[in-house]
C-alpha cells in the first residue's frame, strides 16, 4: 500500500478540483466541487470554491449566491470564523492573479471581497491599485469605495504601510488632476507621522514630475504643502516649494519660503541654492531690483567662498542645484570676464564632483568612446543627437525648427532627446519627435544618458546649457565622445563641453579667453529661421487709447530682463518723443509689482504715467507676432538682449533698438540685425541708445526706410535661409569629428 491510499477519497478528490482551477479548466473543476457538495454538504470551503470557479467564469451573481445560501445556513456564531475562511480563498487567488499579472481578474474577485467585507482598508487599497494597472480607474472609485472615510476613521487603523505607499504613488502617477487624489493623500498623512522619510519618497518625485513633465505648479504646491503639516521645516520640501510658488506665479509667498528655506540650511552649497531661489523669486517678479541687486551680490560671495573651498565629496542634489548657481548674473549686470570666471570656475567643481559619484558611468562612457575611436572612419554617416526640455513650444523650440527639417538624411541620423517632456499634447513637440530618426524621453539623468551612449551618438548637441540642471548634469556625464553647446542661453562652462556654437558678431575672437569651451563660430550667423507664423492681430490702438497719429514704443521682455538702468532710459527716450506712448507686454509675473517698477521710475524721469500702457500674453505665438504691429518701434532690453523677440520683430519689419554688450546675452540682437543688414538701432552706449530712440521716434520716414530694408532682407538675409545655415551647421559637425578622429 502507497501513501496516496491513505488519503481520503473525498480530500484526493478536493485536490483534483483545486488542480483544475489552478489549470483554467473551470468546467471540470466546478463539477467536481458539485459531486463533493453533493457528498458532503456541511463543508463550507467546497462552496467558497465553488462560488470563486463560478466568478471566474464571469457568473458573479451565481457566485454571490452560493457564497450566501452557505452562509445562511450556519449558526450565528459560526458566520464570521466561516467569513474569515471564504476572505483568506478569495484573497489568496486574488494575489495569485497579481503574479500572473491578471489585473482584471484579480480586480473581480477583489470586488467580491468588497461586498462581502467592504471596510476591509487592505482590500480595498488593492481595489484602486488594480484599478489603475488594468487603467479602469476613475476618480469617483475612492468615493465609492469609502476609502478616505475609511482611512479617516478613530481609532486609527493599523495599515501596511508599504502597500499604502504603493497606491499612494500609483494614483498620483496616474490621477494627479483628480481632487480626490489630494483627498486621499491628506487621509493618508497621518498613517507616515513615524515614517516621513517614506512620505517625501513618494511625495517629492510625484511633485517634482507634475510640476515640470505636466506643468502644474499648483498641484505640485499641494503635495508640499500637505507634507509641511507634518514637517514644517523640512529643508528638502522647501526648497522645492519656493520653486513651485514661483513657477505658478505667486512670487511673494515664494520669496518669503526661500528666505525661511535659507535660515534654515547649514551648508555653503544649500545656502548657495537657497540664495538663488530667493534671487529668482525677486527678479521674476520685477519690481524688486534693489534688492535683486543685494541677494546677487550675496550669491557672487557665497560662490566665492564654495570655490575657495573646494570640496570634492558633495553628494548629486547638492551638484545639481549648484549647476544653476550663476544663473541670474547676467541679467544684472554685464561683466562679461567676470560672469564668465564665476560660470567656468562653479562648472568645474560640479564636474569635479560629479566625477567621484559617477566615477563608474564615466568611465564606461570615456573606455567606450577611446574603443570607437580607434575603429572610426572619415566618411561615415554621422550620428547627432539633440538634447533639451525646450523642443515644444518654447523660445528655443520655435528657432530650432529649421535644422531639424533640413537636416541632410543622407548624410546624418538626427536622434532626439527629451528631457522630461511628456505633454503630448503640445503640438511643436509631437513635431520634433516626428522629425526624428529616433525619439527618447525620460527625466532620469542615467537613463538618459546611457541611451545616448547606447546609441552610440558622435555628436551631442546640448540646447538647454544651465538653464536645465538635469540637463546639464547629463551632459557633465559626456555620454557622447563630442559635445557641443548652442542656441540656449550662453555656455554653460562645463569641462565635458568642447564647443560653444556661435558668430563673429555674437562673440569676437576676444571673447575666446573668457570661455572654457572652444568657440565654434559659424561663418556669419549662429541662428537661422525660415520665417515665422503670423496670426490676426487681437490688440488695437483704439482699444489702448492711442491716437492713430501717436509713436508707439514696445518692450515684450518678461520680467528677468527688465533692468531699471534700460528701463530709465526707455523712459527718457519716450520724455523726448512728443506724443508717445510705451506699450509694456509680458506679464506673466506679479501685474502689481510690474506696475508700481515702471510708475516709480517713470515719476523719478518726469514722465506721465498715463503714457504706459500694460497688456497681458496671448494664447499664442503667432497671435504675439500679429500684435506687433502696434508698434512703431521696438525697445530692447540690456544686459540681455531678447533673442526670439528679436527675431520676430525684425521679420515683422518693425525699427528697433539695441544696446550692445560684451556677454553673450548684451549681444544677441546685435549680431541679428547686422544678419539682417540693419545698423540703425545699434547702440554701443547708453547715450547712443537713447538717441537712437527719440531719433527714430520723430523721423517717421527713417522707420519707412528702415522698414522697407527688412522686408528685403527676407530674400537675401543668412538670417532668413534656414537651409544655408543647417549647411554650415552640418559642416561645422563634420570638421568636429574630423578634428576628433584625428586628435
């Protein structure tokens, strides 16, 4: 006799059954559960099968019915040990759907449960997570469920804190418009009070994602502001904050956090990050340059004495807010030897760093390229790859159409990088990735930064520079053997950057001392376009109250450029210019604060306030370039200069003046018009500037000319002949990796 004689019949017949379902064979399985009912009755857990085989072949109703008709049956006393049994087979199939990834399945009997135990808070929870992985979720299910009642309830629950965080990040992943998102998080504060560093896990990811992969600042405040209950001096939640605030706007709320934030930080470099977002929330508002002026010069010293210092064990977030550290500097003053030392000397310690925490990275990527090296032909089809978070409708992303569309397929793979873009729904963004041999996005550094190396990329072209620091910390990583800087902002002065792309009027051979990176300079423009959208004008003279017969000044810069020192003598120009008016655009920051800047320093140059007018953005770019023809003549800002807005003034054949510079920044409309073969405007003084303006305030038929000269400029221009400059682009590429091989 054999063991398996020995076991019952009946229970050799239960495994059988079990086996079946396991299987899938549902049918067989249920009719052996009948045959053992049929035997013996009194055997509650024959049922609880039974009911499970029937709703998993989709008979929900037949399913509930068994379960209840044996329930019924059983003594009072007897209804919850037999309740626990049926929870425990409901539950471990449940799980084992899980494992096989049968969301929806698992999701049915979940349900199930829920009707029999529906304040069980665990089943529930896993309710919405399946919800979400089989992307049937909808707001509404939390209500339904009672879930925040639920977790709300005293005395308090004891909850798996690892499945609660497993929802809690999955629903703000995938509902984080909702609500009832929010609604949930704050009945869940409560259950983390032991464990925050498990909430900011959650929290600061999901915050930091809907802020800038989705553009909504408002929610991401939310989140911090809920953790704040909790914590609130957290330094790490702060310093995310005072971003958040100023994103969306609210600028004086967002100053008051960076100052709270830097009273309570210790070390150089978080003073250094706090300090900036103190800066950053003082000029983007753009009534408070005084004081920009004060924190500036606070945060030249602090990166002077984190310079002086040196340190070489700073861990990745301090290296990455430190990237960005100088970022302000030239928009306050234009010093181009000074800025220049500060931005090269700042980027050298974070590659330094860098280099101790990504010791293992860079080293595959530096072996990597030596290997390609070696094996590297002249005439190859070059591989480029474009790096940015501005290809979408952004300055950056309306000037860079052009390279894209005319690069020469034949002899380059274009592939594109894209930091953190997840909008699909902007429409400049789904066209850069149509233009593309090969579209990658991610917001993670590693990530991206092995693809690009995986891609086996000869030429990274980095279009964000400092003004994105996971950007810049990709590029710090040198996944591609040449990198090359260009079109956003200036250079970052990143060791890992061989070139700065540029022009012979943008940046003279002079400024070569001044930069870390090599100066590429192309043969007469850094920047090309075909030309630009122009919708229907939505703002008139009638409605502004200027006369027909009226000189119209026009300044767009948002509040980062509009330095008092330019802004005076805008208003001296506009003194001298009978019947005048100065038409001021772009608030997107503080109306208040903009407004009480321009009426101060219009009473201190005697000017009557009744000549500023102060208009709101449009909806869009092409109905900005309409409304431009307001104006008779445009008003650059100094020390930096627009660039787009230069663009579409002078394709919109509209007079303009500017003050050159040294930096970069002083010099982007400068080397614009003189593409365009435009030289009245070009002031290389403050004086110059002023008269340039009042001179082609009164002399009308100067403007006409003026005028007419850009209108043919588009027939002849480098600047508009976006195929001719891709050229020189895809020339200056081919001479890098020539001078590469060679090296």
């Amino acid at each position: 006799m054999n063991k398996s004689d020995l076991i019952d019949p009946q229970v050799k017949l239960q495994q059988k059954g079990y086996e079946l379902l396991l299987q899938g064979n549902y049918l067989q399985a249920a009719s052996i559960y009948e045959q053992i009912i049929a035997r013996e009755p009194d055997v509650k857990s024959n049922y609880w099968y039974l009911g499970l085989i029937l709703l998993l072949q989709g008979q929900e109703i037949e399913a509930q019915t068994t379960w209840l008709m044996a329930i019924m049956e059983e003594e009072p006393e007897q209804i919850g040990a037999e309740n626990a049994e049926l929870r425990e087979i409901l539950k471990t199939e449940a799980e084992r759907q899980e494992k096989l990834e049968e969301y929806s399945v698992a999701w049915k009997i979940r349900q199930s449960i829920k009707e029999l135990f529906p304040k069980d808070v665990h089943n529930l929870l896993h309710l919405v997570q399946l919800a979400i992985e089989s992307k049937t979720y909808k707001s509404e299910d939390l209500q339904e469920y009672g879930l925040i009642e639920i977790l709300q309830s005293e005395p308090k629950l004891e909850v798996n804190l690892e499945l609660l965080t497993l929802v809690l990040r999955s629903i703000l992943d995938y509902a984080y418009l909702e609500s009832s998102s929010l609604d949930f998080l704050e009945a869940s504060l409560s259950y983390f009070v032991d464990n925050l560093q498990i909430l900011r896990s959650i929290l600061i990811p999901a915050a930091v994602d809907i802020a800038y992969s989705h553009g909504h600042s408002d929610i991401a405040t939310n989140l911090a502001e809920l953790y704040l209950r909790l914590d609130p001096q957290n330094t790490e939640i702060l310093g995310h904050l005072t971003a958040f605030y100023q994103n969306e706007g609210n600028f004086d709320l967002g100053i008051k956090t960076a100052k709270l934030f830097y009273s309570l930080v210790d070390s150089l470099a978080e003073k250094i990050f706090a300090n900036r977002q103190i800066l950053r929330g003082l000029i983007s508002a753009g009534g408070y340059w005084e004081e920009s002026c004060v924190a500036n010069r606070k945060q030249q010293d602090l990166i002077a004495k984190i310079i002086k210092v040196n340190p070489q064990n700073l861990d990745q977030i301090k290296i990455v807010r430190l990237l960005g550290a100088n970022y302000f500097a030239p928009y306050i003053e234009d010093n181009l030897q000074e800025n220049r030392k500060i931005q090269n000397q700042i980027l050298k310690l974070c590659n330094d760093n860098t280099a101790v925490y990504a010791r293992k990275q860079l080293k595959k990527y530096s072996q990597g390229h030596l290997q390609r090296k070696q094996q590297s032909i002249y005439n190859k089809k070059l591989n480029i790859g474009y790096i940015s978070y501005c290809l979408r409708t952004h300055s950056v992303g309306w000037l860079a159409r052009w390279i894209f569309q005319h690069h020469d397929r034949d002899k380059f793979r274009i592939n594109g990088y894209f930091m953190g873009a997840d909008n699909m729904l902007d429409f400049l963004h789904q066209w850069y990735i149509d233009q593309v041999d090969k579209a990658y996005k991610s917001t993670n550094v590693w990530s991206m930064a092995e693809q690009i190396y995986q891609d086996e990329i000869d030429i990274l072209i980095d279009l964000d520079s400092i003004t994105l620091d996971t950007t810049c910390e990709v590029v710090q990583c040198k996944p591609a053997p040449i990198q090359a800087t260009w079109l956003g902002w200036d250079a970052s002065g990143s060791p890992s950057v061989d070139y700065f792309i540029a022009d012979p009027h943008v940046l003279p051979e002079s400024a070569q001392e001044h930069y870390r990176e090599k100066i590429w300079r192309l043969p007469q423009t850094y920047i090309a376009v075909d030309g630009f959208e122009v919708g229907v004008p939505t703002v008139h003279r009638e409605q502004l109250d200027i006369p027909d017969d009226a000189v119209v000044y026009f300044c767009g810069q948002r509040g980062f450029k509009r330095h008092p020192v330019i802004t005076k003598l805008q208003l001296r120009i506009l003194k001298e210019v009978p019947n005048s008016y100065f038409l001021i655009k772009g608030i997107s920051s503080d109306e208040e604060s903009i407004k009480t800047f321009f009426y101060q320093l219009a009473q201190e140059e005697g000017v009557d306030c009744s000549r500023l007018r102060f208009i709101p953005g449009v909806p869009s770019e092409s109905i900005h370039r309409a409304n431009l023809a307001i104006a008779d003549i445009v008003l650059d800002t100094y020390p930096y200069n627009g660039a787009t807005t230069t663009l579409e003034t002078l394709w919109m054949c509209i007079p303009m003046v500017t003050r050159v510079g040294e930096q970069f920044a002083a010099r982007n409309s400068y080397t614009m018009m003189m593409n365009a073969g435009i030289t009245e405007g070009i002031a290389w003084t403050d004086e110059e500037y002023v008269e340039w303006g009042v001179r082609l305030g009164k002399d009308e038929a100067l403007r006409q000319q003026i005028a007419w000269k850009l209108k043919q400029s588009r027939k002849t221009s480098p600047l508009w002949n976006g195929k001719q400059f891709t050229r020189e682009m895809e020339k200056a590429y081919e001479q890098m990796w020539q001078k590469y091989i060679e090296g």
